[in-house]
C-alpha cells in the first residue's frame, strides 16, 4: 500500500528517543548468543505496546515480539540483529564502548534501535494492519547461527501462519539515508577452511632431520590465492583470505604441524560444492611434496544471501515512495561479507536491504568498513530506517495492501 507521509513524522518525533536507546546499547555491547544487558534494554523499550513477547533464555537471549492486527491476514517478520563484535573500539565518541574489547562495529545497535522504533510506529497503525507482524531480535549473528536456530524455534510461524515475507535492513558506509538492494545474490555465502600441514619436529639447525611443515603450509597459502582467480570466472566472483597461521611455538624448534585458517566468500551454490572437493585435494597435494600431508576442513558458515526477485523490486518502490527515487537505488553487485539473514530468505521470500549511514564531513568511498575498530555511523539515519521497516510490513499487511 502507498504509505502516508504521517509515518515519516511519527518517525521524526521517535528520533531523539531511538538515538538516546542506540548509544545506550553502543557503550555496552555484549557478543555472541547471551546478551542478558540488551535483552532487558530491548524488553523494557517494547513494555507497553501492544505485542506478544516471548523472550529467549539466558544462553540464547533471542526476542520475539508479535503484533496482530485488528483483522486476519497474512504475516510478515521484521528482522534486526542484536550483537557486538570482539573489537576494541577507537573511535573517540562520547558514547564509545565502556566494555573492554568489544564494540558495535557492525551497526547492530543501529538495527536494534530501529526496529524498536518500528514496533513503535506500526503498534500506533495497529487499527490498519490486517494480518500480523513479528519482530525478530537475533543474538548471536555475528557467531554463525543466531537466525538458524530462531527458525528451529518457530519465528517464522510465531503468528500462526507462516510468513510470506521477511525484511532486513543493514547500515553501511555510504550516503547517508540513501537505500540500496538487488534481486538474487546480494550478499555472498561463507565458508571457513582449517588446513593441518603434519610433519616431523626437529631442531631448527637440522632441518633435514625433520619434516618441516612450514614450507608446506606456506605453498599452500600460495596455491590457494591463486587457485580462486584461475578457477572460478570473474563473473561468479570468489573471494579467499588466508587470515590464520600457527606454528612452532619457540623460534628454534621445526614443529610437528603448521595450522593455517581461511575464510571464502562465493556467490553461488555451484563454486561452495567446487570448493569442498577441490581445496582438500590441493592442500594434501602440496603437502605431500614436501613428505607431509594435509588434513582439511570446510565448514559452511553461512550459504547465499538471496533477494526474492519480486520482493526485492517490492522494497525498491515502497521506499521509492516513501523518500523519493534518489534515495531508492538498485545495487549493481553484490557485497563480498555475509550475513545470518540469508537463513531466513532460505526459508521465506523476502528481501535485505543497505542504508548508507556515514556522518557528514566523511567521504563515503574512505570510511572506514564495518567491524573496524574506527567504525562510525550517523544515527540520524534511524527515523527513516524505523519507517521503511514499518512501511515494507504495511506494503503486505496495510489494509490497503
């Protein structure tokens, strides 16, 4: 359904409050699966409105709040991720976090704070919503599973039927306020790769009394980098960043092993099925050549994250109309990064959607990324950012919808 201007001005005046509950959750992140702090701080921002809670336990402080509408219809999940990452903040802001070595470098406090202010707005609208609305505050996506096992859980049915469609919108460097989504592959799958090299210790002066698997795990290292640049099109781009190697404890002992960890990033099921045969065989082979061998592991972190095409091309216009053209753009390629919320649009069709929050006085194209410890989004995005999650749930359940 076109949506009102009004809810852009329920949304201004939301603002200095949802700006207040973002740098409140800023200056105490909490990461991974138990995040008691911000499941009371959310909890106490939803008490009062019109919803059915159900919080998660202490080891998994998921939130799941479900607002139905004065009428039957069809429902629809809001989704927002709740946790920090293990970074220890540099930014310098007045509202930096006060919990040593971790930060909100991913904008989850942004996410969190606006879909409180979208319960907000669509309680408010509840007289003009036919069918049902569920909010999804996930723990744990930044540690690989948070969405999964709320689907176990039965968010996707929390209303009764199951959803026809779920949203979620993340912060990135860009211009502020400016949205920005694609049909199909918008964000990659990822995958982590471990790679023992086994040999034999010995003294590092007698190295040919020992089976040394350093240089083993170093041409490995070598071979995978080139590997994905000459198997894989540029097209159906693959991304492989070897970002762990362990070894010797002691600077004059040849180990017995040498560990080396990677993450990779593809953008298709067809080049994650090529990866998990291929990369082992490579990795032994090179071993072997220097009298080792290789153990491998990839594991699935998590798989594509797929726009529905008409869903996607659904958000584009609604936030079209709700800020104007300019401000609704198609992304021309997707993000290399992954994301939990690909679990869901596994699931359901839906679609995930950017919001460029880099403050003024910062060049977009020079801010530093997300889950870098310099990090700095502008939370005067968040008015807006509650208002398009509202509006992308009216454009199925509205009454007009």
């Amino acid at each position: 359904m076109p949506v009102s201007a009004p809810i852009l001005a329920d949304a201004a005046a939301l603002l200095p409050d949802l700006i207040a509950f973002r740098r409140a959750l800023h200056a105490h992140p909490e990461a991974g699966f138990a995040l008691p702090r911000t499941q009371r701080a959310v909890l106490t921002a939803l008490d009062g409105l019109d919803l059915e809670v159900t919080p998660g336990p202490h080891d998994f402080t998921s939130i799941v709040a479900v607002l139905r509408g004065v009428r039957p219809g069809p429902s629809v999940v809001l989704r927002a991720d709740m946790d920090a990452l293990r970074v220890t903040e540099e930014t310098g802001l007045p509202f930096a976090s006060q919990e040593r070595g971790l930060m909100h470098a991913c904008g989850h406090d942004l996410h969190t704070a606006a879909l409180v202010g979208a319960a907000k707005l669509l309680s408010a609208r509840r007289a003009e919503i036919e069918g049902s609305v569920v909010f999804m505050f996930e723990p744990g996506e930044e540690a690989g599973g948070g969405a999964r096992r709320m689907i176990e859980e039965g968010v996707l049915s929390a209303a009764g039927e199951r959803a026809e469609a779920a949203y979620g919108i993340h912060v990135l460097p860009g211009r502020a306020g400016v949205f920005s989504t694609r049909p199909g592959a918008v964000m990659a799958g990822a995958s982590s790769l471990t790679v023992r090299v086994l040999g034999r210790s010995g003294h590092g002066s007698r190295p040919h009394q020992a089976v040394d698997p350093v240089p083993a795990a170093a041409q490995i290292i070598s071979a995978l980098h080139t590997y994905v640049t000459r198997r894989f099109p540029v097209f159906d781009p693959v991304v492989l960043s070897v970002t762990k190697m362990q070894a010797s404890e002691i600077i004059n002992a040849i180990p017995d092993e040498a560990t080396l960890g990677a993450t990779i990033r593809a953008l298709s099921r067809d080049s994650v099925e090529i990866l998990s045969r291929e990369l082992p065989s490579l990795a032994d082979g090179i071993a072997s050549a220097f009298g080792c061998r290789a153990e491998s592991e990839i594991r699935s972190v998590y798989p594509v994250t797929e726009n529905d095409p008409k869903t996607a091309a659904r958000a584009l216009n609604v936030l079209g109309d709700l800020f104007g053209a300019d401000r609704a753009l198609a992304l021309e390629h997707p993000v290399m990064a992954s994301e939990s919320f690909s679990a869901v649009l596994n699931e359901v069709p839906g679609a995930f959607v950017f919001l460029g929050a880099t403050p003024d006085g910062i060049d977009p194209d020079m801010a530093e990324m997300n889950h870098s410890p310099r990090a700095l989004f502008d939370d005067s995005v968040l008015g807006d950012q509650a208002a398009s999650l509202a509006s992308l749930a009216l454009s199925h359940v509205g009454a007009a919808a």
